[in-house]
C-alpha cells in the first residue's frame, strides 16, 4: 500500500489569492482614508500655505480611491447588481477626479519650480548677508579698535607719549612682531629710525629718503605691503626663523610743523612725512587683511592729526607764556603810566595853584596901576608887563588844556548859544591888535547860517580866537577875512567827509590873511605842539608854540578837521576848519546874556564883600581890586574866622578853596546852615587856581553860585561882580 506525502491546503490556491487581495485591499482602503486625515491636520496647523484647493482636491481623489477598494471587498463574492452600479460610480469618479488632479498638477508644477528658484535665490542673499554681516562685525571690530588707538593716542598731547603710544598698541591689537618710525632728519635728506616697538634706545639708523620703496609708500595714502628685505624692514634678527613675515608701510603727514623739533626734526615749511612700518610674526603663516590695512591707515592719520595737535598746543603753550610776560610787563607799564600820569597831573595842579597865585597879583596890581596917572614911559611899561602876564596865563591854559586832552579827562561843555554874536565878539577882541598893525578884518556870514546852535562855546570860541589870532599875528600887511558858513555835503576836505543831518549840520570856518605865507612843506609842522616852521621862527612875533595844536585837538574832539592852505611864500595863506554843531530849536529869548551891556560903568560903591584867603599876598591883592571899584572888604584867613565874621550885611564872599580837600568846601555849607532864608544869605564865590570840571562841579555841588578862576583883572572883577548883582549867578567863570 502507497502512502501519500501530499498534504492538502486547508484553503485553496485561488481562494487564499482571494483572501490575500481582500486583506490587502482593506489595508489600501484604510491607509487612503487615513492621508486625507493627515492632510486635513496639516493644513489646519499650517498658518501660511498655498495650493490648499488642490490638496482638497488631491484629498478627494485619495479618498475615492479607498471607497475604490473598500467597495471591492464585496465584489470577491457574489454580488448584487447595486453593488456592482456603487463599484461602478466609484470608478467613473475616481477616474474624473484623477485625470483633473493630473492635469492640475502640470499647471502647479512649474510654480513648485519657480517657489524652488526663488528658495534659491534667497539661499544666496542669505549667503551674502551673512558676508556683509560678517564685513560690518569686522568694520565694527576695526573701529573699536581704531577707538581704542584714538583714545589712547589722544590721551596725552606730549609727542614722544603719542608716538610710543602708538607703536605699543598697533602692536598689541595686530600681534605684531616689530613695528617702527622713522622721522626725516634736519636736512630732509633721509629717514632716521627714532622709535620701535622691542628696543627702546634704537640705534640711530637712517636710510636715503629717495629709495624706490619709500617713494612708493610717500605716493599714497594707502598701507602698502613692502618687502621684509628692504632697508626700512630690516629691524628683526633672522636666525632661527625660516620664513619672514609680512610687512607694511604707511606714511604719516606731519602737519604745521613750526619749530616742532623731535630727534633734530626739521622746521618743515612744507609738507613732509613720517614712515610707519608694521611687521607680522615670522613663525606663523599670517596675512595682512583688509580690514587691518584699513585700521593702520586710519591710525596713521590720527597719529598724524594728534602730532599736529600737540604742535598747536606747544606754540599755543609758548605763546601763552610769552602773552603772560608781555601782559606783566604791559601791567607794569600801565601801571607806571597811570603813576606818572598821576604825577604830571598832580605837579600841574600844584604848579598850576601856585602860578596862578602869584599870577593874580601880578595882574591884578598892574590893571590897578594901570588906573592911576603914569606917566607915557610908565604906561608903557605896565601895559608890557600886563601884556606878558597874559601871555604866561594863556599859556598856562594851553599846557593844561593839552594835557587833559592827551589823558582824555577833557570833555565838550555842550549848551546853546548864539553863533553869530560869537564871531562878533571874537572879532572885538582881536580888532584892537590889528588896528595896532593895521590890518582890516572883514566877517562873512553866510545867509543859511543858524544863529542859535549848540555845541561847545568855550572851545569853539577859543579856535577861532587861536587862528584869528595866528592870522593877525604873523601878518605885518594885507588884510584879513573871516567867512562862516554851512559845510555843503559835496564838499570835501582833505581826507574827511561831510555827512549832515537833520539835527545837526557842519561849520565850515575859513580864515585867509594876505601875509607872509607858508612853504607847503612846512604846514605839516604847524599842528605840532611847541614847534614852529623856519620861515614862522624869523618873524619878529612871538608865540607858545601851542596854538594851532591845540585848536587841532579841539577839532576833532568836535568830530570835524582843519587844514591849511597856502601858494607859498608872500602869497597869504588859509586856515579852513569843519565842527560838528547841533541845530537848536530855542528862541532868541532863552539865551541870556553873559554880561551887562557896559559894566565899567557900574556902581559898587558900599557894598559889603568878605574875602577868605589863606595867602596873605592874594588876599590883599583881591581886596585891592574890590576897593578900587568901591567895596567895602572884610579879609579873613580861615574858615573859622570866615564864619564867626560874616553877617547878613555882606552879599558877597570870595572864598578861596584850596587844592586838595574839601575844608573850604564845608565851609560854604555851613553858611547855608547860618542863613536858612536865601535873601539873606550872602553870595558865595570860589576863588581857585584850578581850572579842570571837576572842580567847578564840587564848587556847584556843595552850594556855591559861583567861580571865579585866578588869575583876576580889575575888568573881570568889574564883570564877575556885575553878573553876580545882576543875575545872582556866576555864568562865566572859568
């Protein structure tokens, strides 16, 4: 009997195929369902996608396909016809919806492609950013250095410390093996080598400034990379080392370098350079980047601005102390200036009281003997010395007037006046001189001249009294002419322009004589104080030199110019001056007249004067002059005895205020005290020597009505005591 081997299956072949394919295709329907699940997540946590259409669409076809295969599983059985027609359906839509998704994707894929490019392109900025970021952390590293460098290099202003301190921290921030600086020599011939980085006392090495490399470097601002074997890098010993390292140049201006001397560095008038040189390690394989090329050059600039610096400030330390010794000794000057200002102000007082004191009598007793019978001889006599007297108080005058004008104590007395009675009475006084040498004297008023102006009348009277009185003095024939008139604003004189206004106008004065005349070349001289021409000096007349420098003085204190004109010698000669006047707009009515019409006429006959005088010899001379005219005079030597004596019966005191101090001062106050009501006070009158503002304003400050100015004539003790009764004022006194 056979046995059999043969074991049967438990499931037939075409039904375990069939088992396989329905396993299989419920897996393949789970895994479609389960993708669109997925997707569905996906998109919902995505925050920013595209296409989200064609995934739905691409979900649907999954989806399909795996109601595909899940229908299958009844379609290994028997089946019923709906089964069939479901199958069927999803088949038909299964194909629509992947035959769209095809064609869907051709459209979506060159899209994929260019999103793809785009990725790339910026992959590649990215790269470049990264570069660029990578630059600007190397420009930030650089700068921090060069900052560092800057604040080190800038930390001190001495030059030697600049200098060191530059090749220390080059040295240390780029790891250098040697750095050096070589400086031109006096001569600028060559380069000396005057500091390195490892020795400190470099031997003094100099190499010929006209070496190629050096001119290669020189010609550039750039660092330049040089070779380790030329002159200027030979600065490092070579055993042991197999291969050099880089080596870089970089010049380094020297900027205003004036007497800027360091290792006999020359005064360099144009411009010149130094020479860095920067060597890296032997024993490594460094290279010289951009970014530290960069870093040298701009180091070697701040070196080269803080050099200048230190350049500046060393002569702004020299001229500082050379300002400090000047502004001593300008100090110790001034201050000896103002001391023998001081000085020459204080003996001119003193000589100017006591001149003047002696100068009264003088004048005083010859007006009064000038009143008695004398005989032809005798006449002449006193008339000569009263002359002279004069002559000596004008020129006391003159030296005080220059004086304060040199020292600018001098100032305008500004007030209104008639300006046409003023040349009146400049001409009354100088008519009887020049009827002695008879010599006619013509005025001209112009017709738009103002009559009532304002301005200086003193100063201005005195001008024209000093060049009227020139004209008249220095001409032995001829005639003289005085014109006035309004400056036109055309009209120049010699290097001064006419600019009017409307409230104040110009004076032109010419005053021509058909004298002598003057060499042009020596009208110069005319304005010079105490000088006098050749052809002036010859004359017979004489004169204190101090007329004409003076009035020139005057002038331009009233903002005008005068000048002088002449065709030469026996041609005459023209003196022509321009002042600046204000244009008053008072009435006739408010000036007052200085004096009484005719006052040697006056009447003073019991009237009641006290004379306070310390100086015996002046208080008899004033009490002469006041009892000549009929007074009756109580003399005093005190202020004491002044106030136990005067009375309400005395209505006028002459009271002496001496030099310095304010005593005699006190004394006018106490008077006001003794009579409290004004009709009975006495009129008080300062009798001085001194003829400067400020003593007329502490005579008017302290209650005196008066001033009277040494030394005094019989006329002008006759005027003063007319205006005193007349006005109970003094307006002229000084």
């Amino acid at each position: 009997m056979e046995v059999c081997n043969c074991i049967e299956p438990q499931w037939p072949a075409d039904e375990l195929l069939m088992k396989y394919q329905y396993i299989s295709d419920f897996f393949i329907a789970i895994a479609y369902f389960s993708i669109p699940l997925e997707l569905i997540y996906f998109v919902k946590k995505s925050a920013v996608f595209p296409y989200r259409w064609v995934l739905v669409q691409f979900g649907a076809f999954i989806v399909l396909c795996g109601a595909t295969h899940l229908i299958n599983l009844w379609t290994f059985t028997t089946h019923s016809r709906t089964v069939a027609l479901v199958m069927t359906t999803a088949k038909v839509l299964t194909a629509v919806v992947s035959c769209a998704t095809a064609l869907m994707l051709v459209h979506i894929i060159p899209d994929l492609l260019s999103v793809k490019t785009r990725e790339l392109f910026l992959k590649n900025k990215a790269a470049e950013l990264d570069r660029e970021m990578g630059l600007i952390r190397t420009q930030e590293e650089t700068g921090r250095h060069v900052r560092m460098l800057t604040h080190e290099i800038r930390s001190t202003l001495d030059r030697h410390t600049i200098l060191k301190t530059t090749l220390v921290e080059l040295g240390r921030t780029l790891a250098l093996e040697e750095c050096a600086l070589w400086m031109p020599t006096r001569t600028g011939l060559e380069l000396q080598l005057s500091y390195t980085l490892r020795q400190q006392h470099p031997v003094e090495y100099t190499v010929p400034i006209q070496l190629p490399v050096i001119n290669q470097v020189f010609g550039t601002s750039r660092a330049v990379k040089i070779s380790p074997n030329s002159p200027v890098a030979r600065l490092r010993p070579v055993s042991g080392k197999y291969m050099l390292g880089e080596v870089v140049a970089v010049r380094v201006p020297l900027l205003h370098l004036s007497n800027f001397q360091i290792n006999d560095w020359p005064e360099l008038s144009t411009k010149r350079y130094a020479l860095m040189v920067l060597m890296l390690p032997s024993d490594s394989a460094r290279q010289w980047h951009v970014h530290e090329l960069e870093l040298v050059e701009v180091v070697a600039d701040q070196v080269a601005v803080a050099l200048s610096h230190a350049a500046i400030l060393e002569e702004s330390m020299r001229a500082r102390d050379l300002l400090m010794e000047q502004n001593v000794a300008l100090d110790l000057a001034r201050r000896e200036a103002e001391t023998a200002i001081r000085a020459r102000n204080d003996f001119l007082a003193v000589m100017n009281h006591e001149m003047r004191t002696p100068m009264h009598a003088i004048i005083a007793l010859s007006s009064l003997l000038q009143e008695t019978e004398l005989t032809p001889e005798q006449r002449l006599m006193v008339e000569t010395i009263l002359k002279s007297s004069n002559l000596l108080a004008t020129l006391m005058n003159d030296v005080l007037d220059l004086s304060r004008l040199e020292d600018g104590s001098l100032q305008l007395e500004l007030g209104t006046f008639n300006l046409h009675n003023l040349f009146r009475e400049v001409l009354n006084l100088i008519k009887p001189i020049a009827v002695v040498k008879k010599l006619p004297i013509t005025l001209n008023l112009a017709p738009d001249l103002p009559e009532f102006v304002v301005g200086d009348e003193k100063r201005l009277m005195q001008i024209i009294l000093n060049i009227v009185g020139n004209a008249v003095k220095f001409s032995k024939q001829g005639s003289i002419s005085v014109t006035a008139l309004v400056t036109k604003s055309d009209t120049r004189a010699p290097d001064f322009f006419v600019v009017p206004t409307g409230s104040h106008f110009y004076l032109r004065v010419k005053v021509k004589d058909l004298g002598a005349g003057i060499n042009p070349q020596d009208i110069p001289k005319l304005f010079t104080k105490f000088a006098q021409t050749q052809s002036l000096a010859t004359r017979s007349s004489g004169g204190s030199g101090l007329g004409l420098a003076i009035s020139k003085r005057f002038v331009n204190l009233m903002e005008g110019n005068i000048w002088i004109e002449s065709d030469g010698l026996g041609k005459g000669c023209t003196a022509i001056f321009d002042v600046k006047l204000g244009i008053s707009n008072e009435s006739k009515q408010s000036c007052i007249p200085k004096i009484p019409a005719n006052p040697r006429h006056a009447n003073f006959s019991g009237l009641k004067v006290l004379v306070m005088d310390e100086n015996g010899v002046s208080r008899m001379v004033t009490k002469g002059l006041l009892v000549h005219l009929g007074c009756e005079v109580t003399t005093v030597s005190s202020s004491e005895e002044c106030l136990r004596v005067v009375c309400h019966e005395h209505k006028v005191v002459f009271m002496d205020v001496c030099m310095p101090g304010v005593e005699n001062y006190q004394t006018a106050l106490r008077i006001h005290e003794k009579f409290t009501k004004r009709h009975q006070r006495p009129l008080l009158v300062a009798l001085t020597g001194n003829t400067d503002k400020s003593t007329k304003e502490k005579c008017m400050s302290f209650g005196l009505d008066g001033v009277l100015l040494k030394p005094v004539s019989l006329d002008n003790m006759r005027n003063v005591l007319s205006d005193l009764l007349e006005h109970r004022v003094l307006y002229e006194a000084m």
